[in-house]
C-alpha cells in the first residue's frame, strides 16, 4: 500500500506551507483507509463503487456537466472524474489482495470500474494483460485486440462483452448455469463459452463476416 499511497498524491509537493503538507498528510490517510475497508470488505467496496460511477455514467449522458449538476454539488463530479487513476489502484489492490474465487460474484463490475479509469486511447498501443495484468488470469476474462473487446463470464451464466471504444455492454444469455471460461477467436469474430454446470459450451459469431475484424457486429449465438 506504501507503492501505492506514494503514486496517488504524487502532485502534491513534499514540502511547502502547512497547510499543503496538511492535505497532502490528510489525503494519504484518507486514501490507506479506503484501501483497508476495500481489503476487508471486497465485494461491498466493488458494488459501492461500481454504484457511484453508474450514477456519474447516468449524469453524463443525461447531458449533466461535470462543472454543474442539478442532482449533485459540482465537487461530487470532479472528484469521480479526476479520481480515475485511484480508483484504479485501490481495484487493482483489492484483487491482488483478494481471492479470485471471492471477486467471481462482483468480476463483471471490477471490468466496468477499470474500463472507466482506463483511458481508451491506452488500448491502441497496449493489451489488457499490460493494463491490467492481474485480471487476464482469470478463465472467466478475455480480451481480444481486433474488435477491443472484452468478455466476462458470471455466475448468473451470462457473459458480458465490453465494447471499449463505445463503451458499451451487451449481456449474452449463454448458460443456466455459472459461466466457468470464455474465450475470443483470434479474429474476435467468435467466442467461445463454457459452463462446467450445465456442461455445455456455446459458440457466439459475428453476424458481420469479414469487415467484422474493423467494425463487429453484435455476437449471435451460432451452436451449443
């Protein structure tokens, strides 16, 4: 946690006036407290969190500005807003922190908050496994570079594809029982699913052959 309580705050300078060293001494500690409650209460912290940035998300596209809100003081959106990078880190250490099994219930809303602190301009360049590395071990996450998508299974046997560069989400309704792995075809033209369960593996395509490698197209379920 010192890692990280050394990157976030790391714009407010070590020495100054009192009042500086003061925040600086005050947002650290803030920030270590949130890290333990997240620690001990993983899935409680996920669902908080994936709560406020569903709200933010809504104001957004309800054309709120950032700068103005109707439903919430100015101070709340700024903060969600600029507090992306810290948000990411507290995730990233509640799932190093923390069992996989543990975070299966809440996985498809650990890929929404770190899909929104991500900037998308990151995954031109760079993989899921480099931005987020301790996620792509899961069997129950993939992510394919063609169509920047990425595909989560839950235990309610739905999958989840992430749209990254039109942040969207489109649940597919593959199992009645947990999703136990998912994985893209290298193209991303087709996923491929798998319910230990139900014993039973599902095969999505895309329904927009060839051009699909530049602009998929919505996955239809092609054989189970």
């Amino acid at each position: 946690s010192s890692g990280i309580n050394a990157e976030y705050g790391g714009n407010i300078p070590a020495t100054g006036n009192k009042e500086r060293l003061a925040a600086a001494a005050t947002v650290r500690a803030a920030y270590q407290a949130c890290i333990l409650i997240a620690n001990q209460r993983p899935q409680q912290s996920i669902n908080a969190l994936s709560k406020e940035i569903l709200t933010f998300k809504c104001d957004v596209e309800a054309g709120l500005s950032i700068q103005s809100s109707s439903s919430f003081p100015s101070s709340y959106h700024v903060i969600l807003d600029k507090g992306r990078y810290p948000v990411y880190l507290l995730v990233q250490n509640v799932i190093e922190k923390t069992k996989s099994r543990e975070l299966v219930p809440v996985l498809v809303k650990i890929v929404e908050i770190m899909l929104f602190c991500i900037d998308v301009e990151q995954f031109k360049t760079r993989t899921l496994s480099e931005l987020i590395p301790s996620l792509t071990k899961n069997p129950l996450i993939d992510y394919c570079q063609a169509p920047q998508q990425v595909a989560v299974g839950s235990v309610e046997g739905l999958v989840h594809v992430f749209d990254i560069r039109s942040a969207k989400c489109t649940p597919l309704h593959c199992h009645s029982a947990p999703t136990s792995a998912v994985t893209f075809s290298s193209n991303g033209r087709a996923l491929v699913t798998f319910s230990d369960g139900e014993g039973k593996v599902s095969i999505w395509q895309s329904s927009t052959g060839l051009l699909s490698l530049m602009s998929p197209g919505p996955l239809k379920l092609s054989r189970t």
